[in-house]
C-alpha cells in the first residue's frame, strides 16, 4: 500500500456524483465551509515540456507528493495533464499520454478531491475517468473524433475551453474583431453542441482560454469584461496562472510570476469567474479567503 493510501481514506463513491440543477462539483457540496467557494483548481502537468512546471512531476513519487501538499493547501480539484498545450508544443501518442495520467490518478483517487483529466482525447478522457477522475477539462471544447460522444457517455462535468488554432501555431497571428463577442460566441455553441449529443448544462463550465490563440491585448479584454461569460450562466473557469501576459505587465520571467498572478486570480473571482486554476494553490487560498471576508461583509 502506497503512501497516499495510507495516509487518504479510500471510499467508492467521489464527492460530487449526483447530478441535480447544477452539478455539485460547481455548488461545492461536501466542503465544511461555504467560504470555500469560488473553487480551486491545482495543475498537476505530467509532462517534460509544459511552459511552467514541465519535468518537475513525472515520477508517480513527485507527482504524489505535489498532490498531496495541494491537498493539503486546500485545493478543490487537482487538474492532471499528461500532454502539453503551451505554444509550440509536440503533440503526445494516445497510449503515452495514457500512461502518464492513470497511475497518479489512480494514487489519489480516495484522498477526497475532486480529479480532474486536461485532455482532447476521447480514449484518453475514458481511461482517466475509469481509473477515478470526475470531471474532464478540454482545451479543444470536445471537437476532436469521439470526444463529445465520450463525455456524454462518461456523464461527468466538463468545462469547455476557447482555442484559436492549435497548439504549435495559436501564438503566431491570433486576430479577431471583437475577441470577447467571438469567443463567447464559440462557447455558446459548443455548448449547443454538447446538449445536443446529450450533455446536460448543468454539467457544463466555460473557459475563455487565456493565452490560446490571444494576444496581450486579448487576454487583457477577456479580463476586463470577464462578467459577460459568467452571465451566460455557466460556471466560468479562468486559468492565467503564470502566464506571458504577465510577463509582459510585471515583466518577470514565468518562475517569478506569483503576486502577478495571485492579483489576476483575485480580479477573476471579483468578476465572478467560479473556477480558478493555478501553480500556486496556498497562496491563491489566501486570496479567497480575503475575497470571500469582503463578500461576505
């Protein structure tokens, strides 16, 4: 017996199961406290190239351990990746990235977290929901052969993330006239497109997709008016941790980019994103705990 099952009370049943008006992985049930809310997702990339934290997870041992000390920060889902997405990124065989997630997923899956699969691919979405995760996370918003099917088979949330072009490309001429309207625009019928192949919204979350495919100015844009997601009724997942745009506004390179993204964080919940994803995940608590005092007052 591993040291995280020892240490994690293992129990058949995730915390967030029962679908109802809104799927409980967004309502926060189970926690002790509601000033939990909005929720945190913790990155965990078991990759030797993603843009922050590429090689630092993927021996199962660290990558356990980087789980564990998320835990016990207060994280609400741990976000596992086993491929790639930054720009200029290679592309990962199925089966590889398949042998990167499953193992760690399958470590901490009774330690009482939401799991969570960063993943296009339908076999790869399957694998990691049968090994324990409960939610998948697609920066491709379930376009690629046999993912939308997937999810809908699978019947776990899913959060449904913008992307102009593709990962080795994104970066080269993002352009759009009005990047806020398009992008909105693309969510909402990805959103149709889900409900159509039998996905119910209440298991949806939208991400606008910081960084994929925009420019400084378009991540700034997003930023400002990052309400007009949330109005449209879905939780709004926003993932800027550590990203360039900061670089560009601190002008810090990615590993000294903390308070930078720490204000973002805390900027996205006043606007009313419900999911913040992040590197630094005791700090951002912090920050939630400051947001919901003054929320609360």
């Amino acid at each position: 017996m591993s040291f995280t099952q020892k240490r994690c009370r293992i129990s058949a049943s995730f915390l967030f199961r029962t679908v109802s008006n809104l799927h409980p992985i967004y309502q926060n049930l189970g926690s002790a406290s509601p000033a939990k809310y909005p929720l945190i997702m913790g990155i965990l990339n078991i990759t030797p190239d993603s843009f922050s934290d590429g090689s630092h997870y993927n021996t199962l041992e660290q990558a356990e351990r980087r789980a564990l000390s998320m835990i016990d920060s207060g994280v609400d889902i741990i976000d596992i990746g086993g491929e790639s997405t930054r720009p200029g990124a290679a592309s990962v065989g199925e089966q590889e990235e398949i042998d990167r997630v499953v193992p760690i997923i399958e470590r901490i899956r009774g330690c009482g977290v939401n799991i969570s699969i960063d993943t296009s691919k339908a076999a790869v979405m399957k694998a990691a929901v049968e090994a324990g995760a409960n939610m998948i996370n697609d920066v491709r918003a379930l376009q690629l052969d046999g993912a939308l099917q997937t999810a809908a088979e699978l019947e776990v949330p899913i959060c449904l993330m913008h992307m102009q072009g593709k990962p080795r490309q994104m970066q080269q001429a993002p352009y759009y006239k009005d990047v806020v309207a398009e992008v909105l625009s693309f969510l909402q019928q990805r959103v149709k497109a889900c409900e159509n192949a039998g996905i119910g919204k209440q298991l949806i979350s939208i991400d606008p997709g910081f960084g994929f495919g925009k420019t400084f100015e378009h991540n700034l844009m997003m930023l400002a008016h990052i309400e007009r997601f949330a109005a449209f009724g879905l939780p709004v997942l926003a993932g800027l941790s550590r990203k360039s745009m900061l670089g560009e506004i601190a002008g810090k390179p990615v590993n000294q980019r903390l308070s930078s993204s720490l204000a973002v964080a805390l900027v996205a919940m006043q606007k009313g994103a419900r999911i913040i994803r992040v590197h630094d995940v005791e700090e951002t608590s912090d920050i939630r705990k400051v947001y919901m005092a003054l929320h609360n007052a």
